[in-house]
C-alpha cells in the first residue's frame, strides 16, 4: 500500500512511524487508520524490525485526536463502528511483539493520548501537551482511554482526567507517570532514536518474551504471573540468542543477537 497519512522508515532494527498530516494536526481519519493497521502488518511480518518508535510530523502535534469533522456526522451506530474501528488498530499496536516507544513532539490529545497509552513508554519533548479533552464535546473517549488510563497511572488520577478534559503539559504528565523522559523538542527524536537503537541489540526472542510476560502478568494475579515468567524463561533459554548471550558473557566479548522469533 502506498501511504498518504504515514511515513514508515525501517534502518538498523528499529521502525520509525510518522504519523504524517500536518496540516490537520496528524488527526486520525478512517484513510490514516487504515494505512496505520496495513503498516503495523508490514513491522509485525518483517523479522529484521526489533523496536518501533511513533511521532508525528510538523512541530506542533504527534496526533490532536481523531478527525472532529468525521465525528461530528456519525450516526450513534457509526460511532460504535468507528470506535470498534480505532480500539482494533490501536490495540493491534499494543499487541505488537516488539518494543514500542511514542516520541510524543506536541499535542497527544483524545485519540492521540490513546495512541500513546499503547505503546510501551512515551519520551515527550516539553513542548507536548496530553490530554482526553472528549468530555468537552459531551461524548467520552473511545479508542481505550477509559481503559488503558487507569491502569496506567491508577483509576483516581483517569477519572480527574477524563472528567474535567483538561490538558496536562508535558512536566505534569511526567509527574503521574504518562511520560518516562521529557527532552528539548530537537533532542527527543534522537533520545528515541538512541534508545531503540539499544534496545535492537538485545535478542528478538528475549524482547518480546519480556513485553508479552509484563502484559499479560498486569491483568493475572501474583501466581499465574509468575507461571508466566517461568514459561518464558525456559523458552527464551532454548533460544540461539541465549546461547550466545551467556556464551558471549563466558567469553568475555560482547553479542551479537541475530535470532528473530522464528528461530
């Protein structure tokens, strides 16, 4: 598919994701989700890609929302259609086995917010700005923030959010724990980039090994978490990738990881 909304760039292991209609503040329209979810099937299916990073172009937004302009004609059944829609893409990047990091440049408002939560950590520039603003316009939000929110930063912080729309700047959402790292708006994308760069040294296996255990222990108890851990432990031991970290490690050089989850 060639892309209107997006630009996917692939170098060295990492994907990098622009979201990709300035003019409009990177809003999400049924053209851009459709391109998002065939780009997430290219990364899922391309076994080189060990991390992801999503931003968005132009120095004001990663992504204001979704389109009001499409929102604003729906019938009560589209809607339920539209956000069925939005919480399938973005739970489709959830659900990526690789490492995601959001290098949020500017506004992340209603779906861009949501965009964000799922991914696996957000580096901010102090320019950005994270809000669930939907209550403004007497709905609520659709695309998972009502979920993901409160298990992120704890159910009475969401609700202050979600009830009074209010923005956060980039500081404030640091503080509750939306936001890892906040960077000068011309050093966020080269943190993000150094990062994902480490992060694609590490073997594919062990990667999305520990993303899948993390996830899926968030919604176990204790017990069946740590049933988890244990499984995935004695798969990412029968990996070529731990047999040549821990051979590397006797040997006392660095390794080099070339298994993907196939091997």
């Amino acid at each position: 598919m060639a892309y209107t909304s997006i630009e996917l760039v692939c170098s060295d292991g990492v994907a990098t994701l622009t979201f990709n209609r300035p003019k409009a503040l990177n809003a999400l329209n049924a053209i851009l989700l459709e391109e998002f979810a065939d780009a997430l099937e290219s990364i899922k299916n391309d076994e080189t890609v060990r991390v992801l990073i999503l931003t968005g172009a132009g120095e004001k937004a990663f992504v204001a929302g979704a389109d009001i302009t499409e929102i604003a004609t729906l019938t009560p059944l589209g809607a339920k259609k539209f956000a069925q829609c939005g919480q399938e893409v973005i739970s489709k990047l959830q659900g990526l086995a690789i490492p995601v990091i959001a290098a949020v440049n500017g506004y992340a408002l209603g779906g861009g917010c949501e965009m964000a939560l799922a991914c696996d950590f957000i580096y901010a520039s102090d320019k950005a700005v994270f809000g669930l603003p939907e209550i403004s316009l007497g709905v609520i939000p659709g695309f998972g923030g009502t979920q993901r929110l409160p298990r992120l930063i704890g159910a009475n912080r969401a609700k202050e959010m979600i009830f009074t729309g209010k923005h956060l700047t980039a500081a404030e959402a640091k503080e509750i724990g939306l936001v890892n790292k906040i960077f000068a708006p011309a050093e966020l994308m080269p943190a993000a980039t150094e990062t994902a760069k480490l992060i694609a040294t590490k073997g594919k296996a062990s990667l999305c090994a520990a993303k899948q255990t993390v996830n899926q222990g968030l919604n176990a108890d204790l017990a069946t978490g740590l049933a988890i851990e244990r499984d995935a432990f004695a798969l990412c031991l029968a990996s070529p990738d731990a047999k040549e970290g821990t051979g590397a490690f006797l040997e006392k050089r660095k390794p080099v990881f070339t298994g993907g989850l196939n091997s």
